[in-house]
C-alpha cells in the first residue's frame, strides 16, 4: 500500500501544484490538432492516451458553500459527466478499490470524446474550441515549470503533425486573439480545507492585481478587441470582471470558487487561479508559481496582520491600472484610504514570506552566482532539498523587485522599459517592450500597428524548435534556465515522481490496454472480471516512485499491481455494480 502524506503536508513544506494551458489556434480544428498529438505521442514510441474519467469532475459547486443550478450557468461551465459516480472521499481503512459497471459501446464512445489522459500523467483536450493541456500534479514550480514546457513540446509536434499534411495549422502560446476572446492560462493549488475560503480570497486578490509587475506577459493593444497598438504588462486585465465567481470563460474572477478538489475533500481544496497570462520565459512561469506558493504556504498559518491590511479599494479596476503603468509611476488606493505602490505592495508580500520562514526555522540559502539566472533543471525535481528552490525564488524576487526600483527611479528616457539598456530586461514583459519599441523606430509609418501586432503574435508561436520570438531575444534564451527539449521529451515519458501522477503516467504507459479511464483522482481498470475496478487516488502524495514503483515494476498486468497495492484477492471478490455516493459538501461532511 503506498503511503500517505502525513509527513509532507501541502500548505506547509510542499505545494501540489499544476498548470492548464489553452493555447491559440489559427488554420486548423482543435480537435484535429489533439489527434494529431496523439498520432505523434505514438510516433515517439509511447502510448497515445486512454480515456479521461470524470468522476471528480464537479464544475457547480461553489467554494462559498452553495451549489449552482446547472440550468442557470453557461453551457461553456459544464466540464462534468451527470451521474458519473464519485470518489472523493477516501477509502476508510487500507486502500481498496471499488468494481464498476462496463460501459456499452456507445457510452464509451460517448464518453471518450477528446479528454485523454497520456503516459506524462498529464492531460490533453479540446477546450472552448481550443486545444489545453493540463500538466500533471507537481510539488515544486521547477518541476511544474518543466512539466508547463512539455506541454508546449506536445502540441507543437500536433502542428508540426498537420503542417506536414498541408494543414495550415499555427499554435500560440498566449491568451488574446485581438478580436474580443480570451483563452485561459489557469494555476491549480493544492491548500488545505481548513483556511478559511474568505481569508483566502482577501490575502491573495491584492498579490494577483500586482504580481503582473514580475509575471506579465505583455500585450500589444487595450480592450477586449485590442483596438489599438498601445502596450501594456498584462493580457489578462482587461478581461477580468469580478473579484471571485465561479466561472472561468465568462464573469471571469480574480479568484475562482469551482470547489473541485480532485483530492480528498475533508483535507483539501484545490484554489484555481485564471486571472494570469502564459508566458513563454520559463523564469517567469517558474516565479509565479514559486511566489504564490509560498504565499499560500504562509497563509497555512493564518492571514499575516500586514497582509490584511493590503485589501484594496477596487481591485478588478486596479488590475487594469497595473497592466497599464509600464512607467511604474502609479500608486493603489486601499480600502482604509492608504496608498501604495504595486511594487510596494510586492515587497510586503516578499518580507512577510521571508520572515515566516525564518520564524519556521526552514531553510532557504541564497543560491550561489547571479539570482536573476536560476539553474531551474537544477531544481526540477520537485524535492526541494536544502531549501535550495525556495532561497531561488526568494532572491529572484527579491532582485526583480530592486531591478524594477531601478527602472522606476530613472525617470527620465533612460529609464523606459523599452531602454534595451535599461534595468529589469530578464521580466518578459520588459524583453516584449524592448523589441516592441525597437520594431516601432523601424516602422514609424501608418502600417506600424498591424506591425507591433503581429511581433506581438510571433512572440508566443509554438514550434518544435521553442517558443517563437521570445526564445530567440537574449533574454529569452537565458529565461530558459537550463529547461531544453531533453528535459521536456523525458518528462513526456515519465511523470513527476513526487506525486500520484507517476503511478497514473506508468500504468497508462505500461499496460494501455487495461486502464480504461485515468482522471486526476482515481483510475478504472480492466481485470477480466464481469466488472471493471476503481482504484481511488485520492492523496496527492502517496502512489509516488518511492512508494508504488514496487508494485508496478516487474509486474505482468494491473491485476498483479493491484494486488501489491491493496492486498486483494480479485478472484474472490463478487461483483457488483459500483454505487453512486452522495458529493460531499464544502466541510466534507456527507448530507
């Protein structure tokens, strides 16, 4: 039986964290582009997915305690199977698997449609005519950040797929089309139940209005419709319309209610982010999920009194104003009247972590050499060790923040972001301005516009080789932080082994014809009883390398791994059709 996280508690050491990416499609079908990832997943010698399961899959139920009509919501929210059953809760006792009931041929096709789950452990579908892939469950952001690069590599090699075949298709790593839609680039936080949801939301909403300030992608245009060729820090501002809500592709939040743990229910919540932008520096992806992991770390303890004092004044509004400020000149008024600087509020953020982790007695060294050039393949084994990841963060945050004090002090033509001489050149909104500004002096002309625009778009474009124009700048090639295509094809063939990902990546891998469905908490597989078996995965920890390769090494069938997990006796067990249970509510108390 593998063994559980009473050890390492998410929230506390580690933080399960992961990644969904919709990406920007031009001259193909997303469904065709899925097909064809698969077709070159097959080409790479692995096995090209099973069907995804959707029994955790709970789009309704809302955080605040309360769940939706589903006739009251927007068709795009319904992501659920209705009356597919429900693992959430654990198995009381030893790990047990449960039996369930064979689908028809037609319900298994129904049901299979585009949602694969891939030997990555990761999954791969259509999303709001959009291809996503959502990376499997990590425990650090450099692994989480490899496992994000991965992603990129499968698509790209989808498109690749078509092109081949005379398909014009075209892959953008970005989050505006300029012609009013948005597509999202969502974090997903495993905290635990027991912070208190409004506590949550008002110590995390002021860090995600200013945190765009390190993390943002940069975007060519204003509005929904980019109706200009004016540069801002974000692309995700404009489209932000509520401070929490429910959905995710209209009202869209800064804070996401989908109560939807995919974990056990009585421990967990898993917090859904969608406010940020795709970025194509891995530095940047990396610093977001470090920063606001160690945010959410904090919080574990309780709400810091400094941080309760940051609620601002109107923070859908400040998010644009933020976005806006390429200068840094602004400042954002609180609801107590204050007023603060975003890169002000940045540094409370940064010195209330610090000194929670020093009052912890946890370590977290400078790393040796320049902050700003972490070795992120370094620290892309989600361990850790030595504090070593979480110093790096630290002190790139730290030197981010002192390089943008340097950008804002200038004050003068110098002091432009779009100075390629200028300060704070390795955030990628800055690197963007640079070779924006510079294709501007270029183009003076009426035609610049359409010019910036499609520089911005070239910026984000996938290929095999790497991530268009962003990973050509300098800036680019050293955000990479040691990350390359190696790295991203092995993790393709073997998931994080620090989570229950590894154990759902082998068995898809090992044995593809027994693994009916795989979802992120529970796996159903075919052991040529009457009835197919549930295996519940519901602790993001355990099923790791260290813990489930015993029994999935050397093993002829699922069967022999289910029974060196469980114990069970398959033969001896009497089928029966699995029962529906009774979600649980917020509080994990059944009603």
């Amino acid at each position: 039986m593998a063994s559980t996280s009473s050890r390492r508690t998410p929230g506390r050491e580690v933080t399960v964290m992961g990644m969904e990416t919709e990406y920007g499609i031009l001259g193909a079908e997303p469904e065709d582009v899925v097909a064809a990832c698969l077709e070159a997943e097959s080409e790479q010698g692995r096995c090209p997915g099973v069907r995804w399961d959707y029994s955790g899959e709970y789009p309704l139920r809302d955080a605040r305690g309360f769940e939706v009509d589903r006739s009251a919501v927007d068709p795009s929210m319904l992501t659920d199977v209705p009356g597919a059953a429900s693992v959430e809760g654990p198995v009381p006792g030893r790990l047990r698997t449960t039996v369930v009931a064979r689908l028809t041929a037609q319900e298994e096709a129904w049901q299979r449609g585009t949602a694969t789950c891939l030997s990555s452990g990761g999954r791969l579908y259509v999303d709001h005519g959009h291809p996503e892939y959502a990376t499997p469950e990590c425990t650090g952001a450099a692994q989480a950040t490899l496992a994000d690069r991965a992603g990129d590599l499968l698509v790209a090699r989808g498109a690749e797929l078509l092109r081949r075949r005379g398909v014009a298709a075209r892959l953008f790593k970005n989050n505006v089309d300029g012609k009013g839609a948005t597509y999202g680039t969502h974090e997903n936080y495993l905290v635990p139940r027991s912070i208190d949801f409004d506590d949550l939301t008002q110590a995390l909403v002021p860090l995600l209005v200013v945190r765009p300030l390190l993390v943002g992608a940069g975007r060519v245009g204003t509005g929904a419709v980019s109706q200009d060729a004016a540069f801002q820090i974000s692309q995700r501002a404009d489209y932000l319309e509520k401070v929490v809500g429910l959905g995710t592709t209209v009202d869209r939040p800064l804070v996401n209610t989908r109560d939807e743990p995919h974990a056990d229910p009585e421990r967990w919540r898993r917090l859904h982010l969608v406010p940020g932008d795709a970025n194509c520096f891995d530095t940047m992806t990396w610093l977001k999920l470090g920063m606001t992991s160690l945010v959410l770390q904090v919080l574990a303890d309780g709400v810091p009194a400094a941080w309760r004092r940051l609620r601002l004044a109107d923070p859908v509004a400040q998010a644009r104003e933020v976005s806006r400020d390429t200068r840094l000149r602004g400042a954002l008024e609180l609801a107590d009247g204050r007023r603060l600087s975003a890169l002000e509020i940045l540094e409370q953020y940064l010195e209330t972590v610090r000194g929670h982790l020093e009052d912890q007695g946890r370590l977290a060294p400078a790393p040796a050499g320049d902050p700003l050039s972490p070795d992120l393949a370094a620290l892309a084994d989600g361990a850790d060790t030595g504090g070593a990841e979480t110093g790096a963060i630290l002190a790139f945050w730290q030197a981010s923040l002192r390089e943008l004090e340097t950008l804002r002090a200038r004050g003068d033509e110098s002091g432009d972001p779009g100075d390629p001489e200028g300060p704070a050149g390795h955030l990628e909104w800055v690197a963007k301005k640079q070779l924006l500004d510079a294709t501007a002096r270029r183009h003076p002309d009426a035609r610049g516009r359409d010019v910036l625009h499609a520089v911005d778009l070239a910026w984000s474009e996938l290929s095999p080789a790497g991530r268009g124009l962003a990973e050509r700048v300098p800036a680019g090639v050293d955000a990479r932080g040691g990350l390359g295509e190696q790295m991203g094809e092995a993790v393709l063939n073997e998931p994080p082994t620090t989570t229950r990902a590894w154990l759902r990546g082998r068995l898809v891998s090992a044995f593809p014809g027994q693994v009916v469905a795989a979802g992120w908490h529970s796996m159903v597989l075919e052991t040529g009883e009457k009835d197919q078996r549930r295996l519940p995965l519901t602790d993001p920890l355990s099923f790791t390398r260290a813990t489930a390769s015993p029994a999935v090494e050397g093993a002829a069938d699922v069967v022999e791994v289910l029974t060196r997990l469980t114990g069970e006796r398959l033969d001896r067990l009497a089928p029966t059709t699995e029962a529906v249970t009774v979600p649980a509510t917020p509080s994990g108390e059944q009603t």
